[in-house]
C-alpha cells in the first residue's frame, strides 16, 4: 500500500496510507525506528453516529488526497455517504518541533442535527521492538496519553475547536494474550477508561461533538515525540499553549521560506508540471534525515511480503536524489550528506552496500567470497564513483574553498586512490563487485563508466587541491579504463552495450543481457560520446527490443526481469529512473518533444499527490510499491531541470 501522503521534519516522518491513518511513524532518525511496522499497529479513525461505528479502512469511505499548501502540508478528504459524514484532515509534521499534527474537519451532511463521537486509535512497537515492554498511561494532568519504552515517549492528545478535551479514552493491549486491540472497545460508543498498561499496549480517545443540520466542528489531534518523557510533554504544553492552527501557519511559513528556490524555478517549467515539480521537491526534502542520510523509501509495505524495506541510505540513490538540489542551489542537504558518506567511509576507500540513518552498516545480502573464490568487499563499487563525482560538482558550483579541506584527504582521495587500484589486469577494467541494481557481480559496464567519470572529476579536484601527481595519476587510470571499455563493453553482434563482463582463469565472458542502465550511463557520464555510434545503435536496441513509442515510452530495468514482475509474457516493469533516462537524452539531442512527452506520461502515472513509485505495471498502470520512491522523484526533477536548460 503505497503512502498517499507522506510527513517530515529530518526527525519526525510520517505516512500515511490511503485511508488516511499512520502506517509509518519514525523518530528520532527519518527511515529508522519506525514505530508501528507491523500489519496490526495501524493506527484508525473512527466515527460513531445513530449507533453505527465506521473506521475510515472499513472500505465504505472515499478518499482523496493532495497537497494544497505549497508546503509539506498534506489534506485528505474522507466520504461516508451512507453516515453522512465528510471528514477533512489537515496533517503535518511542525517544522521546528517533533510533533505530528491533525486539525480535523466533521462536517454533517445530513439535515438534522446529530451527536458525533470521533474516535482515535493509535499502537505503537516502540523502537520497532518485538518484546512486550511498552507502557501506556493516562496523565490527567496534561490530559494526555503518554506511551513509552526507554529513551522514546509520545504523547497523545486533542481537544475540540472550542477547546474541549477528549471526553472519554481507554488504554489496553493488543497482539498479546487474545486481546486484538483497544479500538474493540469503542463498538458501542464507549470507551472503558483503562489509565494504564504495559506490554504489547494501545489507546484510544473520544471526542463527543454535537453538530447541527449541514454544519460542521474540528477536532485538533497530536502526537508529540521526545528522547524522554520531559521533552514529549514539553513539547506538548507548547502544542496546547499556542494551538494547532498557529503551529500549522508557522509550519507553512517554514515550507515556502524552504521551497523559494523551487518555486522561482517552477516558474521556467511548462504549466502541467509546475505542481508535481513543488510536490517532488517536498517528498525529496521528508526523505533526508536531518544528520545528512538520504533514504530510499520511508514506505514499510514490504515488510509484509519480503525480508526487509527500502528505509536504507544507499550512497548511489543519496548522490543522485542531492544532484538536482544542488543544481537549485539547496547546499545544506548536500553538505550533511557528504558529511554522512565521510563518516561512514571503510578505511579502504571504498562506501559499503548501505547504511541506516544513524550512520551503522544496514543489512546486506552480498558476501565477501565469491564464485570462484575471489574475495571482494561485498559492495557496488559505483556507489563510491558517484558519491565522488556529485561531490565534485557540488564543489564546482557552490565554489566553496572550504569543501576541500574538509573532506578532500579524508573521503576524495580515499575514494580515488582506491578506485585507480581496484582495477583487473586482464581486462583493464574495474574489478568485479555488484552492479547497481544489485543481481549481478562483475564488472557492469554502469559500473565502468561512473568510475571513469569520478576518476576525472577526482583529477580536476586534486588539481585544486595542490596534488598535481595525485591529478595525473587518477586521471591515466580513466584513460585507461575508457580505451579497455571502448575495446570489451559494446556487442557488436547485437548493437547495444553489454550489461558486463567476467574474467574466469584469465578469459572474457560476457553478460549479453540487455540492461538499460549500460547505455544511459555510457552517455550520461561520457564513457562513450553521445553521437557515437555505439550510444546511437545502442539507443536505437533498446527501443526495437522493449517497443517504446512516444507515446507508450516505458522502459523495464532489463530483459526478463523478474523483480516484483506481477505478469508472465512481458520483459519486466516499467521503472520510472529508466523511462527518465530517456528523456534526459532526447534533451540532450535537442529533441524536447518527445522528452516532453515523457515527462507527461511520468505525471499520468503518478498519485494525485504527486507521489512516484518504484515501477509501473505495464498491463495495468498500477503502482509497484514502494512509495515514494526518493530516486525516482529525484530523475523527475533532474529530468524538468534539464528540460528548462538550466546546465547539461
């Protein structure tokens, strides 16, 4: 279940499905510890009326969801035509404090008056923890619920627009010892008053509203986080002090304050693509922690279905979603990213597979002995080139001198010393280890050209630097990769680069899988010139092979790709990454056109919020999770970038 609306202020992230209700709820590290990942800690809306109890994911409401405030301010509209009730959510995350805020909406359709009881549900795991050791309390004193384990504390609570508490609450257990959850307990319109717990714990407020014919009351609703039961109430006081509605403003100020850049350059954008362009830019900025991690989806919905989600900080998705901020000039989210990537370097120069927000090692399935028995470093060693190579544009653009004494001997020339020896002797290639889309280890030919340009970039840098030896150095070795790349890399046979090759007791094989992402990053990073005619035939390979049109453009990563294909007979599913690399080569060779076109076709297959996913069903459009997907988002605005001329 893809987020409809995603929430985030670098501490505090949350998501919510199509239902409206918290599905994700991380703190203190965007993409790490999320609070209720599990199928049974969805949080839930409820309304009672006439003795009737609907919950908003009973399936008998309408939703839809957009982002109207020019800020990362989500709203959600939810229909029951049967109750006659239309509830509209205000939802964010305040800018300055770790607080997620619901100003509420009820509104009776109906023509008579009736009394209305709002319910709000919320389970937490704490620290995404499996034992039974949170503790849910009442404190009358701060009309509040307050959940808590170790050094994380939430507190829960509302009032009405007239400034009433909530009237009734209950505090049980649920996924432990039979009891299904405390939100049971609202069936008949009343709630226990339980006013403690511990365990596997939950709770539930009430809010009674009477609403007169074609008329309507708000409930304001938050949950404040803190790294202790002080700082959450704390936190709190200040919520009811000064109220939703004035935090929700100062929230707003934050956002258009933030999104100034985006919006000037919104403006040189063709008209259809100005809102989506604003709604990227926000999703981008609720992926990236505060401390510098880029995550590659806050979305949890694969945890029910596989080991483990996309809430890593992969260095490659990290350098490609800050790339278009730097282009607009967003240096602090760049900084603290390379900031991130220093800290988490392996003494050898190389960045590993992916790391949580916290900077620790993620989890990895890639070992150190591979087939054959070569012992490698269980990485993609195009995560390191890339980091290299958008560092060096940062600092090309952002012209700061102080760049290179704060990182060019601790991470670039660690980075470049390293990526000039891991280099095989037979080939005259880099050195195996696993490709971008992480199935394959060799040497990918994606791989061979992010190293080259790198290595380029790297030369340029040491030049600044003061390091002429250094300069020569690295860039002989990106010679001597482009001269072995234009010798191996392309299949004559059949007209299109190959996705890699082997060298097995000092002999060439070939990978003669079609993968999308040889061909655009031979072009995208210059390993081969974009009027070659290895880029031209391999161009012309790839559209022949998958049946691209201007008008159907999608492209899947590869031929008979199987990763999380839903359907026999077809060459696997669209990603939006791989249909952008297209347009941004169309632009390239002045064919705006059909790079416009697209670029429709990629807001055609978005959420009305604006929201990307991973991949596209080819057969029905549907979206793949998970989303947001941050890279894809990041290739849209690059792409727009690109298309409005600002810099090649």
């Amino acid at each position: 279940m893809a987020r409809s609306i995603v929430l985030s202020n670098g501490e505090l992230h949350v998501g919510l499905n199509k239902y409206g209700v918290v599905h994700d709820f991380y703190y203190p590290y965007v993409g790490f510890e999320n609070h209720v990942a599990g199928p049974s800690l969805r949080h839930k809306v409820g309304v009672w009326i006439d003795g009737v109890l609907s919950w908003t994911d009973d399936e008998s409401w309408t939703f839809s969801h957009n982002y109207p405030h020019t800020g990362l301010i989500g709203f959600t509209m939810a229909k029951n035509e049967n109750l006659g009730i239309v509830l509209e959510f205000d939802d964010t995350v305040d800018a300055e404090m770790s607080v997620f805020m619901r100003n509420i909406h009820i509104i009776n359709t109906a023509d008579t008056a009736r009394d209305i009881r709002l319910f709000m549900y919320q389970a937490f795991a704490i620290g995404d923890s499996r034992s039974n050791t949170d503790t849910a309390q009442y404190l009358p004193d701060s009309n509040a619920i307050l959940h808590y384990r170790g050094r994380r504390a939430f507190i829960i609570s509302g009032t009405t627009n007239d400034g009433k508490p909530f009237d009734q609450h209950s505090i049980g257990l649920f996924g432990i010892e039979n009891h299904e959850g405390s939100y049971r307990d609202a069936e008949d319109g009343e709630l226990g008053g339980n006013v403690v717990e511990h365990g596997r714990v939950d709770s539930i407020l009430r809010f009674s509203l009477h609403i007169d014919a074609r008329s309507s009351a708000r409930v304001h609703y938050w949950i404040s986080a803190g790294m202790s039961n002080r700082e959450a109430l704390y936190i709190h006081k200040q919520v009811q002090d000064q109220g939703i509605d004035a935090r929700i403003g100062k929230t707003a100020e934050w956002w258009q304050e933030w999104l100034e850049p985006s919006i000037d350059f919104a403006h040189t954008l063709p008209k259809d693509h100005q809102d989506m362009f604003i709604e990227s830019m926000m999703i981008i900025k609720s992926q990236i922690d505060k401390r510098g991690a880029v995550i590659a989806s806050t979305d949890t919905t694969m945890l029910n279905y596989s080991r483990d989600a996309y809430a890593y900080s992969w260095p490659r998705d990290g350098a490609n979603t800050i790339w278009p901020l730097i282009r607009l000039g967003y240096y602090q989210e760049a900084y603290r990213f390379f900031e991130f990537c220093q800290r988490g370097l392996h003494p050898q120069g190389y960045l590993m597979h992916k790391y949580r927000a916290d900077g620790a090692l993620g989890s990895s399935w890639h070992p150190y002995v591979h087939a054959g028995g070569i012992v490698s470093p269980p990485i993609q060693e195009d995560e390191t080139a890339l980091v290299l190579f958008v560092f060096v544009q940062f600092y090309q653009l952002s012209k700061d001198s102080s760049l290179i004494k704060e990182f060019y001997h601790s991470m670039i020339r660690p980075m470049a010393d390293w990526m000039s020896e891991f280099v095989d002797e037979t080939s005259g290639l880099p050195k195996p280890s696993y490709d971008l889309w992480e199935q394959t280890f060799s040497t990918s030919t994606y791989t061979t050209a992010v190293t080259y340009a790198a290595l380029l970039a790297a030369s340029e840098l040491a030049v600044v630097a003061g390091e002429e030896a250094n300069a020569v150095k690295w860039r002989t070795a990106a010679d001597d990769i482009k001269v072995a790349a234009h010798k191996h890399l392309f299949n004559k046979e059949r007209q299109v680069f190959y996705r890699g090759i082997n060298v097995v007791k000092g002999e060439i094989q070939y990978d003669a899988v079609l993968d999308v992402s040889s061909t655009y990053a031979a072009f995208l990073f210059g390993l081969f010139d974009s009027e070659s005619p290895e880029i031209q035939a391999s161009i012309n390979t790839i559209q022949t092979t998958f049946n691209t049109t201007p008008d159907n453009p999608g492209l899947p990563r590869s031929e008979d790709d199987d990763y999380r294909r839903t359907k026999q007979g077809i060459a696997g599913n669209y990603w939006y990454i791989t249909t952008l690399w297209h347009a941004q080569y169309l632009i390239e060779k002045d064919n705006n056109e059909d790079a416009l076109k697209i670029l429709n076709w990629i807001k055609t297959h978005a959420m009305p919020t604006g929201m990307l996913s991973e991949q596209i069903d080819p057969v029905d459009g549907a979206f793949i999770s998970p989303a947001p997907l941050t890279w894809s988002h990041a290739e849209y605005v690059s792409t727009l970038i690109d298309y409005a001329g600002k810099g090649k």
